[in-house]
C-alpha cells in the first residue's frame, strides 16, 4: 500500500466530504479568466482611472445608476469593482449611504510623502549598491524613454507619462525592492498622481521636473547612493512643496470648476463646491495610521 494512500482512511474520508458538502469537489466558476472578472477588472481600472483624473471630483458621491451607463456593466460588476477602490483608499464607503470619492488635503499628501521617501529612498540605496549590468541597462533605458515624453511635457501626453515616471521610479528600485516594497509604493504612487495633476497645473510652476530625473539617474549610474537618494528625496517632496506654497499665495487648491459641479448636479448630485475641495485635516484612515506606524519605528 502507497504511503499517499493508507489502507481503508482516504476512502472513509472521501466519503465523508461527499456527504458533509456535496459541492466541495466542484471546481469554482468565477474564476480569474471569466467574462465577469475581466468586466470587474474593467471598470475598476477604468473608475480607478477617473478618480485619479478628477471624475469624478474628490469627495463626489458615487451614484452606482450614472455611472453603471458611463462605464457600460451592470450594478453588481460596479459594486465590486467600487468595493475595490475602497481597499485602494480612493473610496470612502459610508455604511448605508453608500460610496463617495476620497477626499484629498495637504496633510494627507504630506504623509504621503513622508512614507515614500522613508520607503524609496532606501530601497535606491539598497538598489544602487547590489545593482548589476542588467539593472544599469533596465535604469538606463525607461530614463531614455521618460526623457523622450517629458521634453516637453504636453498636457495630451500626461497619462503616458505617468506610466513611464513610474516605470523609471521602479526600475531605479528595482536591484533593492521587494514585492512588498513594489505594492506598497504603487499604491502611494497612485494617490500621488491625484496631487500631481494639481501641481502639474499651476501656471507660475518653475519646476524642471526632467532636470530632476536627470540628477537621479546620473548620480545612479555613478554609484553615489547618498546624493541619488538625496537627490530622490528632494524630488518626491517638490510635489508637495509647491501646492503648500501656492496655497500660501492664495490659490485656491483642490478646487472643482463650477461648470463641473452644475454638471454633477444635473446628473443627480447634491454635493456642494466646498464638500469638493477639502485641505484641511488628513482625511484618509490607511495612510494617517501606517505614517504614524513608520514614523514610531524610525
């Protein structure tokens, strides 16, 4: 008798589960490659997307009948697809009432900030000093291909320079990052983007953000890890720096265009401009608790 099999016990068990769950051996229908998941996986990258744009507007409610037109699937695919959202912090559900889009404030991104440099930074450190041949080349080719878009930097092409910012950022961690490290700062890098758009929007912006990139990659490839990840830090905290100062001049931040508004409304929204431009105290639970949490082991 095979030791897999001992005599009289798996029989007795099998026969066991049959009668205890009829349906436990039947192989599940839902599963990654179905024509439901990829509807899910759809509109969730799509919504995702679109919040990370500003349609819809931070704070916005979500109203699951507009929006299950606009995205073509069904209420069920969008709730998931919402409830997805909610794990990525970029929706905030609200028990009964339903779901509304996080809002965003200055102190939110100032710890997204800080936990992006205490995390990057390192890993560029850890990355500088183990990197080979191949990391070099994988640096030194999506620094080529970021470079080719960002000078200059169209408005049309902002979406695509997004994905090669991030590939540039990653390939830079790539020799001193675990996957940990990897889904951690996706998700940061995500609800830096909503920041971004803003920063990237204010006329009297002087930022050389290709300048930037070019100091990092260098002082990369030279191998100084200390001033690449001082140069790295200045760069991650510029985002930031240059909203507070605008907002110290008075511009008024996070604001949704009135047209915008009148539009939600006849839409069948209800939500006020100030519901819409939040810049007060830190308005997301997941970052404020794990910055608190980086912030006691440093």
């Amino acid at each position: 008798m095979s030791a897999l099999a001992p005599e009289g016990g798996l029989v007795a068990k099998r026969a066991m589960l049959k009668q205890v769950s009829p349906n436990a051996a039947q192989p599940p229908t839902d599963d990654e490659n179905s024509p439901s998941r990829t509807l899910i996986e759809r509109a969730y990258g799509e919504l995702r997307d679109d919040i990370v744009d500003g349609r819809p507007a931070p704070g916005e409610k979500l109203r699951v009948e507009h929006l299950r037109t606009r995205y073509g699937v069904g209420a069920g695919t969008l709730r998931e697809a919402i409830t997805r959202l909610v794990s990525d912090a970029l929706v905030v559900a609200e028990g009964q009432r339903g779901f509304r889009v996080a809002p965003i404030a200055l102190d939110d991104l100032e710890e997204l900030t800080r936990l992006r440099v205490h995390i990057e930074i390192d890993a560029l450190r850890r990355s500088i000093v183990c990197g080979d041949a191949q990391w070099r080349e994988q640096v030194r080719q999506s620094y080529q291909e970021l470079s080719a878009v960002e000078q200059p930097l169209r408005a049309e092409d902002r979406r695509r320079w997004e994905q090669l910012n991030n590939r540039f950022h990653e390939s830079l961690i790539g020799a001193g990052a675990s996957a940990w490290t990897f889904k951690v700062l996706r998700l940061l890098s995500r609800h830096g983007e909503r920041y971004r758009r803003y920063a990237m929007a204010l006329s009297d912006s002087a930022r050389d953000v290709h300048a930037e990139h070019a100091e990092i990659f260098e002082l990369s490839m030279a191998g100084q890890d200390a001033r690449a990840a001082l140069a790295l830090e200045a760069h991650i905290r510029a985002t930031h720096d240059l909203l507070k100062r605008a907002r110290r001049d008075g511009v008024l931040l996070f604001q949704r265009p009135a047209t915008d508004i009148r539009q939600a409304e006849a839409n069948g929204g209800s939500q006020s401009e100030g519901e819409l431009a939040d810049e007060g105290h830190t308005s997301c639970p997941h970052v404020r608790n794990f910055a608190r949490h980086v912030e006691k082991k440093r």
